[in-house]
C-alpha cells in the first residue's frame, strides 16, 4: 500500500464508523418518535375522547404536544400513561385527562390571554400556547421555573411568559385574564385572581386541604358578580407560599 493509500484509509475507517452510528442513531430516534406518536393517539382516543372530552382544539393540542419531552427521561416510558408523574422536588405533571379537561373547561380561543399558576413541567403552558395567542405562566419553585423556561424555549413556544413567583398575586401586569387554570391545590381562592379574571372569564382551581380529596371549582364572572361550582373530586399537589 502506498502512503497516500494508508494515510487515506486512516482518517476514512474512523470517519465511516462515526456516519454509520449516526445512521442508526437517527433510524432508532425515529422509530422512537414514532413510538411515542402512536401511544399519544392511544392517549388521547382511550383516556380523553372515551372519558367525554369533544372541545377540538383541546383535541388537537393533545394530539401535537409531545408529553414524553415534559418528563425526567427515565420516565419517558411511561409519558403516556394514565396517571400523573413525578417531575422532581415533590411536584408532579397531571394525569392527561385532568390536563384536557381543565383546558376544555376554559373554553379557550385564539385570541385569549390565559393565565396558569404551576408551571411544574410547562406541560399544560404548552397545551394552552397550542390554542391561544398568549400564556403567561408563574412557577414558585425556581428550578422548576428554569427547567420550564428552556424547555418551552426550545419547543419554540414564543407565545409562553414563564415567571419564578408566588402566584397567590397572579400577575396583574398582563391581566385582566379570559381564563385562569391553577393546578396546585389551595385551602381558598386566592382574591387577586377573582380580581384578574375578566367579565365572562372562567377560572378552574382545585381547592381543599393538601394530601386530602379536593374539589375542582370553577369559578366565573357574569354580570359583575362571581359565581362558583364544583366539578368533581380530585387531588393535587398543595398550593404553596413563598413564606412558607
Ligand atoms: N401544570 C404543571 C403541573 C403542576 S404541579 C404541568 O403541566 O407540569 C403544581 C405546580 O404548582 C408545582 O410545580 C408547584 O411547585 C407549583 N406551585 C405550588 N404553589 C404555587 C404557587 N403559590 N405559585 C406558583 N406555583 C406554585
């Protein structure tokens, strides 16, 4: 063999080892994408549609919002699956159906301005951003907060504001709101958020004791005055204060 011959074996060997890995790495990523496509579907048509969810755009931001990509990647297995997952520091992403029914209940439409209190994952921000022109989301825990944050960046989700603050105050600077959706449980409805909610607005928020069965209320203003019902029994994490 010539010198020119095994210089030229010597740098092509290595380089044709490194593109082959990368072909099965791309073959194996895509076979996984399209793994998680499938169970997304399964999720929402057994878990969702089955349970009574018919609102299209909630459907549809089901249908696009990769789940797997909201969780701690050991758990990404289970992303689909029907109950809620752990996500670090005690918090948990909701079950997918308490996700579609919270976003249904709001009725949300394009030119909405949602507020969210629990960030957690930015799971349900992303839902929300998949419908509606702005979210604005607020996140007590700052890892969470900053986790979130880039998550939802490099999702391309623009149209999602992610604060590290007690939500108690809501975020008065962008309200009044079309909608509010808390998905940490508190002991009462925090006051400032019945002020940010709009005249037709609807706000749903898990309320009664931590580590207890709750109650998810809906609470709307109509002709001024607030008007509150309970939908069902749930459980959610506690709804936390930044002096506690
Ligand atoms: N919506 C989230 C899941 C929420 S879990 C998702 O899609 O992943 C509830 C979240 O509310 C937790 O991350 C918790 O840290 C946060 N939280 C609790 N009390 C809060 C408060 N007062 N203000 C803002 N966030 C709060």
């Amino acid at each position: 063999m010539t010198a020119t011959k095994m210089r030229r074996t010597k740098y092509i060997r290595p380089g044709l080892i490194i593109f082959c890995a990368c072909v099965v790495w791309c073959i194996s990523m895509s076979a996984q994408t399209r793994g998680f496509d499938q169970e997304r579907e399964q999720m929402v048509a057994q878990q969702i549609q089955r349970r009574g969810i018919t609102h299209a755009g909630t459907l549809k931001a089901m249908r696009k919002v990769e789940r797997h990509l909201f969780v701690q990647r050991a758990d990404r297995a289970m992303a689909y699956d029907d109950h809620p997952i752990p996500i670090g520091y005690g918090q948990t992403i909701s079950q997918p159906y308490i996700v579609a029914l919270m976003t249904e209940i709001i009725q949300p439409e394009k030119a909405h301005r949602v507020l969210e209190i629990g960030t957690g994952s930015g799971y349900q921000a992303a839902v929300l951003a998949e419908i509606v022109d702005s979210v604005y989301t607020i996140e007590i825990v700052k890892e969470l907060h900053m986790e979130a944050e880039h998550r939802l960046r490099t999702l391309g989700y623009g149209n999602v504001l992610v604060r590290n603050a007690d939500g108690y105050f809501g975020w008065d600077e962008y309200g009044p709101f079309d909608a509010i959706v808390v998905t940490a449980a508190a002991e009462y409805v925090p006051p400032p958020l019945i002020k940010q909610l709009k005249e037709g607005g609807k706000m749903i928020i898990p309320i009664g004791s931590p580590f207890l069965v709750q109650e998810l209320m809906l609470i709307e203003i109509k002709d001024g005055r607030v008007r509150t019902r309970k939908l069902m029994p749930v459980r959610f994490v506690p709804f936390k204060r930044a002096n506690q």
